[in-house]
C-alpha cells in the first residue's frame, strides 16, 4: 500500500449475508451507526411490503443511508442491496443489475464501481456472477470492489476445501484480472467459527483496499461481519439545500419582523419595469426573500437525530453489552479447551454456552419488542397528520 495523497478518504466498507432475518437487520443496522459505516453491502436482505404503498422496502434503515436495490418481490429474499451514507454522491449502476446483483458508481477523482453480488446454493450456473463478468457492457473491473456470498469454497479465500463453484469461481477471477482481498487464516487476529468462509471481497488493480478482517461482533446472522476500508479521492458530497419549514414549524412573529426588515432593503427599479418578464424577475425575487425568511424564523425542531434508531432503547444496549460479554466468556473457553465450536444439544453444552444462548435470546426477543412498539407508537402518533 502506498502513502495516502491528501485527497484522499478511507470509507469503511462492512459486508454482511443477513439471512433475511428482521432481527439481525435491526441489530446490524445499529451496527451501522456505532462503527459509523459508509457503505454496506449486504446479501440476503429482510425485505417486505410497506403497507401504506404496497412497495417492496427494506424497513428501519437508518435515514442517514441510501438504499439502493433491484430487489424482486418473489425471491427478493435471496437478493443484494448496498446501503450509502446520503452524503456520499452514489448512484446506482444501471446494467448488469438483477436480484441477485446490485452496483452502485461512486463519483470520485477516478469513479469506483461497488457490487453486492448473492450466488444462490440452489443455482448451479452461476447467474449472479455470470451477469457482471459475462456483461459486454462492463469493462470498469479494474476499479470494481465485488461483495459476494458465493456459496462457494476455495482456501484462496480461507476455506477448508476447494469445491468445484470454487474452482469455477477462481477462473473468473483470474481471467479478469481481479485480486482476492480475504486475508489468509494465519494472518486473522479473529476467525469466527460456524461459518464455511463463502463469502468473498473482490477488488481491481486501480482500488486500493485495506484492513480486511472479520469482526469480532455477533451478527445474529450464520454469516460473520467483514470490515475493511476503501481508499478513494474524496467523494463528492451532495448539497443539501434547504428547505421551506411547514407554517406550524415557523415563529410567526419572528418571520414577520425578518420579513418586513428584507423588504424594506428591498430596491425594485420601477422605472425599469418594461415587460413581463421584468415582473416575473420582481416576484421571484419576493418569492425567494419570503422562503429565507421563513427558514430563519423555523423553530427549533425536538426531533430525532437521523442517526439514532426509533426502536433503539437502553434496555437494549443492556442486553446486548451482556450478549457480548457472555460471547467473550464463551470464545475463551473454546480457545482454553482447544473446542472446536459446532452444534450441539442442550445437554452436551458448556455453562459458557448456555449462558451465551439465553443472553442471544433475550436480546433477539427484546428487538422485536422494541421494533414492535415502535411501529405502533409511529401509528399512534401520525397516523392523523399529513406523512408527506
């Protein structure tokens, strides 16, 4: 890796297959906001129809990110998405693009190509792979970054054992000219146990990717949480203007004395007042004083930050600060006893374990509670007021 210019920016990049499981999304997206993510690429999403609009959304995202997704409303729970902070100029890559495969531009000094790609274990021929790496329409792989389940095993990318999708999957990579960003076994401070090590991080020759490493979190998920950063020029970041508060957003008073205070200032050459157009310039003009003015005169919002999750509760940092703890208990006596973690049943498992399972289901439970009371105090309270 060489030195960082001083144009550039490490986004921390977290990939993650979901399972499509309601509590591993919540738990992952206040993952999100703690790590401060910048952008996710997620498999297996939990999805499902909003009710008030019968569309297909992955709910309770947090609003500071940008969903981007393709996803169908039959199989869209073996799909991909990829979620971007707002602030990131990011748009969606319009082909390839399926299910299965989603891709976004970031717009950089030298754009970079980011993909969340599902292989699926039922489909031997490899579609969602095959759509980008076959697509005449995509030549950028040398500044693509691919995130990818692929259901397939090469100790290239820490597996015990090469399949044949793997050996499939590895001429891919070689024929285009990809490198391979899973770090090996020997050089993992944390390998998480459980997992068959199918999941894959791509990258292009023009990218630069650093710190690739599983997190040492429990992602309610079968699938570990991967971490590494994205070296890029600094993105360009998109310009909130702002906008015209509802009038029972606005301090009346003051809007009437800043707005008398513009309008006296206000020059206007009658003289010159010779056409149509000369009018439309003059209310325009008046149009654009009164909406800064109101902006100023907005009242002070008791609003819920955008980073904060509306079902978050400190009964939950409680219980998941003991699932932690109880997970740390349990590495530890697997690594003292050289005990290779696996299923078992309740009789065959340790204090450690035990202790372990109920913290994990006591949080699980107390997340869909809390999301559940959520919604109805969402309900409750907006139901009558105008959403939009």
């Amino acid at each position: 890796m060489t030195e960082k210019p001083n144009n550039s920016k490490n986004l921390k990049c977290i990939q993650i297959n979901l399972r499509h499981s309601k509590t591993a999304s919540l738990h992952f997206f206040k993952i999100l906001l703690d790590l401060r993510i910048d952008i996710a690429l997620i498999q297996e999403p939990y999805a499902c129809i909003n009710i008030f609009n019968n569309e297909l959304h992955v709910p309770s995202v947090p609003d500071i990110y940008l969903v981007h997704q393709n996803l169908d409303r039959k199989d869209h729970a073996y799909g991909a998405i990829i979620l971007t902070k707002r602030s990131i100029l990011a748009e969606t890559v319009p082909n390839p693009v399926s299910n299965e495969c989603i891709g976004i531009k970031i717009n950089v000094d030298e754009p970079i190509f980011i993909f969340s790609i599902y292989c699926r274990p039922s489909n031997s021929k490899w579609d969602a792979v095959l759509n980008i790496f076959n697509n005449p329409n995509f030549n950028h792989f040398k500044a693509t970054v691919i995130g990818m389940d692929a259901n397939a095993k090469n100790k290239l990318w820490g597996s015990s054992r090469t399949d044949k999708k793997g050996v499939e999957l590895e001429h891919l990579i070689i024929k285009n000219n990809l490198n391979v960003a899973n770090v090996p076994n020997s050089k993992l401070e944390y390998i998480p146990s459980k997992t068959s090590k199918v999941d894959v991080t791509l990258y292009g020759e023009k990218v630069k990717i650093s710190g690739w490493k599983f997190l040492n979190t429990v992602s309610l998920s079968d699938h570990p949480y991967i971490h590494f950063e994205l070296m890029v020029g600094r993105p360009n970041r998109q310009q909130k203007e702002p906008k015209v508060p509802k009038l029972t957003n606005i301090d009346k008073s003051k809007l009437r004395s800043t707005l008398d205070s513009e309008l006296r200032n206000l020059k206007i050459n009658w003289d010159g007042l010779k056409s149509e157009a000369d009018l439309d310039g003059i209310v325009n003009n008046i149009t654009a004083i009164i909406g800064n003015c109101a902006i100023k005169s907005e009242l002070p919002r008791n609003k819920q930050s955008k980073s904060e999750l509306d079902f978050w509760t400190p009964e939950l940092d409680k219980l998941k600060a003991a699932m932690r703890t109880a997970k740390d208990k349990y590495d530890k006596f697997l690594k003292a006893n050289n005990i290779k973690d696996r299923k078992r049943t309740n009789k065959e498992c340790s204090p450690q374990e035990i202790n372990f399972r109920s913290a994990k289901r006591m949080y699980q439970k107390m997340l869909r509670k809390s999301k559940g009371k959520a919604f109805e105090n969402f309900c409750t309270i907006n139901m009558n007021k105008d959403l939009f």
